[in-house]
C-alpha cells in the first residue's frame, strides 16, 4: 500500500509537471520558430509559456534535489514566479485582448504581486525543515515542513492565504473579461479570443484555488494542459484577426509610405513606424527602381504581358532576398509598369545589392528581357530615402533615354550641367504648391523649376524632358484626399505623358507641363474648399447642439480630426468670425427667443444657453443687440409689462 502511494505522489509530483512542461515547451517552440505575422499578444504568449514552463519545471526539482533549505528556496522561487510575473502576464494578456487599458489590472497585477512576496517572507519564516514526501526505486522526493499553527509567524496559514489569494484574484479577473465580453455584444474572432482567454483564465485560477486547499498540487499541473489549450487557440484567434485587418491595411500603408516617397516627404517621424507596421527595417537607406515594359516580356511563356512583368518583378525581390534579410528588402510598386525596391545596405551590403542586380540582369537578359535598373545613392536613413529613390528614377530613366541596359547608379553618371546640380528645392516647392492647392504661388513655382532644369541640362531636350518625367512620378504620388480626383489626376497624367512623348521642342515641353500643375491644383484648391466648408458647417452643427454647455474649441477640433490651431484659422476664414464670436452669437439668438416667450426670467434665461452669469450675459447681450434683456423682452411682449 505504501508502494502504491508513493508511486502516485511520483506521479502527481514529478511525472504530470514533467509531461506539462513538454506540451508547453513543444508550443513554445513552435511559436518561436512560426512566420506568421505576430501580433502583440503573441509575445505576451511566448513569455507566458516561458515562465509556466519554468513554474512547471521547478516542481520536479524542488521534491528531487535534497532536503531543507532546497525545497524551501524553489517553491518560493515558483510562487513568486506564480504570482509576481505569470498571474500579470496573464492579467496585462486578458486586457491586452480585450483592448482596454484598465487601471483596475494594473492593480490587480500589482495586488499579485504583493501576495507573491507576502507568500515568500511567511512561508520562509514558518519553514525549518522538510520531510520525505515518498521513495521510489531509491529516490527520495523532499516536501517543506510548514506546520499549521506554528506561532509566531504562522507561515502555513499566510502561505495558503498568499496562494487562495492569487487564484481568486485570477478568477475574478476572468469573471470580468467574460462579463465585459457578454455587455460588448461582438463576435468573430474578436468574441473566440477573449472567451478562450478567460476560460483558461478561469480553469487555472479554479484548479489553484482547490489545489491550494486540499494540498492536491497536480490538480493544477494537469490542468495545465487544458489551460494552455485555451489560451493557443485565443492567439490563434487573435492572429486570424490580425491577419485579416493586415490584409486590408497594409495595402494602404504601402500606398501611404509610396505617396510619401514619390512627394519627398520621407522626413517624417512616422515612416519607420509605417515600415514596421509591414515588418520592413526602420533602416532602410537605398532606393532601386526598375520598370518592366510590357514589349519586354513579350518573350516569355505563359500569362498576359501584365502577369510576365508581374513575374519579372517578383523574380527581383527574390533575388534579393538570397542576399539580404528578410526585412532588409521592401518592395513598392510605383506605377507605370514602375517597381521600387528599398534596401538597407551599408557594412559592406553596397556591393552585394550590386552583385545581386547585375546577377538578375544577366538571367534576364539570357531569356529576351531588357532592363534598365537604376540605383540611388545610400543614405545615412530612412528619412532621406525620397532622395535615393528621386535619384534612381533619375538613373532609370537616364538608361531608357540613351538607350542603356542594365544597371546604372545615379553616382556614376555625370550631370550635363558645367557643375549644376539638379533643382531639388525648385521641384519640391512646385510639388508643394501643387499638394496644397496654392493657385496664386503655382504658376511662379513652375517657372522657377523650369528655368533651373534648363540651366541644369544646358538646354538638353531630351535632359529636360527626363525631368519632367520625373516629375510625373511625383506629381502621381501626392496624397489628394479622394478617390474621385486621384482617377482624374492619373487620367490626365496619362494624356499629359503622350503630349510629353510628342513635344519636340523645350517651349511645348513647358506649356504641357504649365498646363499640368494648373489643372491640378484647381482641382485640389477646388477640393479643399469643399472641405473646409464641410467642416465648418460640421462644426456649427456641433455648437447649435450643444450651446448650452461648457464647448471647448479644442473638443471641436477632436471631433472633426483636425488640429485645434488648424481649426480656429479654417473657422475665422470660412465665417469671418472667431469661434468664440460664433458661440456667443448663437446663445443669444437662443436667448431672445426665450426671452419673446415670456415664461422664464432674465436668470433663468442665462443659465439655459449657456451663460455661468446672469450679469455676464446682460452685458454680453446689450453689447450684441443695444438694450438690456429685460428691455428686449419688454419691448418683445407688451403684454408683460
């Protein structure tokens, strides 16, 4: 009999712990070596099957390696790895998924972590030795002697307060994420993740608490193997969300940061964070462009001539990701049959970006494919990468004017000018203009940019029209705020392009690039106008709702996503008026309406459209219409007097 007992708590107290750990450990693996694109919740994971695998592991060593103070030492390095970073990992977990930032976790974390240490120091004071748990085939297995009632410190009761504590502690917050998730009423993937989470949440919190009193450890160890369950599926949920919103997202991010590049606007501080939100390297410094005309791939089998060019490029990215990393090479596409490829080079990488161009310029042209791939200097960050990729367009279409093949970076060409270098703040303050739909500053932007690429090409056509060609590309990438205007931008550009192809001469050259900007700056300037008349009819709406109280401009400018300061001046502008001027001007129409009505006093009136002061309000009001309210309200019903 006592065999039998012995061979159970074996069981219970090494072999269940062991076997968890490998499910947990297996898991972990898995989710370190997976390439799905990880959500914020799969790391909370990955360090959660980390330290519960730790937990696990120490119950084996603490009954294995020796008697007192061994034991001791390790179940007090378990609990406060129980309840100082498992149980708020798992609480900051549950909040995460719910996507609330709770001040109550935060207490309830830190609570935790409190009983984690309460645990340590009466468990170590009311511990003085242990005994032998059980003997199997020679080995023994050591257990802490804590006694209960053991004055002073009864360590036995605090310990088991600290555990009971944190299990309950547990169990409540998954009672809250489940009563949170019933009021919300949502579904999907967004209702699976979080009733995993708290589930699991719940069968731990409830297999500890019972485990706890009744001294059955392995309730716990083998509940683990349905908690981790629960809690794989709700980050498998969590990723399938994930994957499906950057589905739709990073389409639109790609068109941002390609908008940002083409426009020169790389300097901002949030196109790092961009490029992480799609995996990309903030360190991106080396922009490489190349177009795939349709005539070229005509060669090839199989698919349309789209499909070939589509081909063609994703070869390249390929290509370059036998010599880079996996977040080292980003791929755009730019329009026009145009690819951009952003590279992080530097430490050498320089020439390996070059092996590798040369190397798929070489395989293409062995199949019939000609290409002019041009390449822009690196730069010392992302933040000037507009420059590398301007420069490799500039390269690229270098190629295609002169006939050239192959690959050709912007520093080793020459400029045609005697030591002119190219007019890269002209063009910028003509794409500006353009972006802001500054109709008055358009036309002087465009001769200033002009006359500069004549002095830069020394009159060159064919120099002036690769500029101007390059200034499609960015005049294409301006960030215009509908889709209606961004079709009619692109048609034009199209005509624009041909009447461009046909020019031979530098004054036709600059009437259809003249006619270019016009067109579309009416367009933009016609399409802000709309807009700020949108938002201040917006935001009159918003004042006639609520004249009554306390309105903040700052409040306005939230609800319309406009800066405050942005705000005031669109407000001034459209109205004529200040904001301020506005609010008062409604309350007290409002007010002499209630005034003609009669039925309440001049006081009552104030507070009811919004005046802290019936004396401020008098004299606001005889400022606004020459007499007091009580005059106007005497004069408005007779029958009052």
């Amino acid at each position: 009999m006592m065999m039998v007992k012995d061979a159970a708590l074996f069981v219970s107290n090494v072999a269940i712990p062991v076997m968890s750990s490998l499910v947990f450990t297996v898991c972990l693996v898995y989710f370190l070596l997976s390439n799905v694109h990880h959500p914020a919740s799969l790391k909370f994971l990955r360090v959660f099957l980390f330290s519960f695998t730790a937990f696990l592991l120490g119950r084996p060593l603490q009954v294995l390696l020796g008697p007192y103070p061994l034991p001791l030492i390790i179940v007090n390095l378990r609990v406060f790895l129980l309840g100082g970073i498992i149980a708020p990992l798992v609480i900051f977990m549950s909040n995460f998924l719910w996507r609330r930032r709770s001040v109550l976790m935060v207490e309830l974390a830190l609570l935790c972590v409190s009983l984690s240490v309460l645990y340590v120091v009466f468990n170590t004071l009311g511990t003085r030795d242990s005994v032998v748990l059980f003997e199997v085939v020679g080995v023994r297995g050591y257990e802490n002697a804590t006694p209960f009632g053991a004055a002073p410190y009864y360590g036995r009761e605090f310990a088991l307060y600290a555990q009971i504590s944190i299990g309950a502690l547990l169990l409540y917050v998954s009672f809250l994420g489940l009563r949170n998730l019933w009021r919300s009423g949502e579904g999907g993937a967004y209702l699976k993740k979080n009733l995993m989470i708290n589930m699991g949440l719940a069968v731990f919190a409830l297999s500890f608490i019972i485990g706890s009193c009744l001294a059955q450890w392995w309730l716990y160890y083998t509940a683990s193997f349905l908690v981790v369950i629960f809690f794989v599926a709700a980050v498998g949920y969590d990723v399938q969300e994930t994957n499906f919103l950057r589905e739709k997202v990073v389409p639109l991010i790609e068109r941002e940061i390609t908008s940002r590049i083409l426009v020169g606007e790389s300097e901002s501080k949030d196109l790092p964070q961009f490029l992480r939100l799609l995996s990309a390297s903030a360190e991106l410094n080396t922009a490489v462009v190349m177009r795939v005309h349709v005539s070229d791939v005509s060669s090839l089998r199989g698919g349309g001539d789209l499909e070939k060019g589509d081909r063609i490029s994703s070869r390249l990215e390929r290509e370059l990701r036998r010599y880079f990393l996996e977040d080292e090479v980003l791929v755009l596409h730019v329009g026009n049959h145009r690819n951009a490829i952003l590279v992080k080079t530097g430490e050498g990488k320089t020439a390996l970006l070059r092996e590798a161009l040369e190397g798929f310029y070489r395989t293409s042209s062995r199949e019939g494919v000609h290409l002019v791939i041009g390449v822009g200097r690196p730069k010392e960050s992302v933040c000037r990468i507009a420059t590398s990729f301007q420069e490799a367009v500039y390269a690229q279409q270098y190629g295609e004017v002169h006939h050239l093949e192959g690959v050709i970076e912007y520093e080793n060409l020459v400029d045609p000018g005697d030591g002119e270098a190219f007019p890269a703040s002209e063009k910028e303050s003509l794409v500006s203009s353009i972006k802001l739909g500054h109709l008055g500053s358009l036309e002087e932007a465009f001769g200033n940019y002009f006359t500069a690429v004549r002095r830069w090409s020394l009159d060159n056509p064919e120099w002036i029209r690769a500029a101007l060609y390059e200034l499609v590309g960015s005049v294409a990438g301006i960030p215009v705020l509908s889709s209606r205007i961004k079709a009619r931008i692109y048609g034009h550009l199209l005509s624009w392009g041909v009447e461009l192809q046909r020019a031979e001469d530098i004054d036709s050259m600059c009437r259809t690039g003249l006619e270019l900007v016009r067109t579309i700056g009416s367009w933009v300037s016609d399409h802000y106008r709309q807009k700020s008349s949108s938002l201040v009819d917006r935001a009159r709406s918003y004042v006639e709702a609520r004249f009554d109280r306390d309105i903040d401009y700052k409040e306005v400018a939230r609800s319309l996503n406009i800066s405050p300061s942005y705000f005031l001046h669109l407000f001034k502008r459209e109205t004529g008026r200040t904001f301020g001027e506005y609010i008062t001007s409604v309350r007290v129409e409002r007010a002499k309406e209630l005034l003609r009505e009669g039925r309440l006093n001049v006081t009552e009136v104030a507070f009811r459209v919004g005046f802290k002061s019936s004396n401020y309000f008098s004299y606001v009001f005889k400022r606004y219409e020459g007499v007091s309210p009580t005059a106007y309200r005497r004069r408005a019903t007779p029958s009052s007097t």
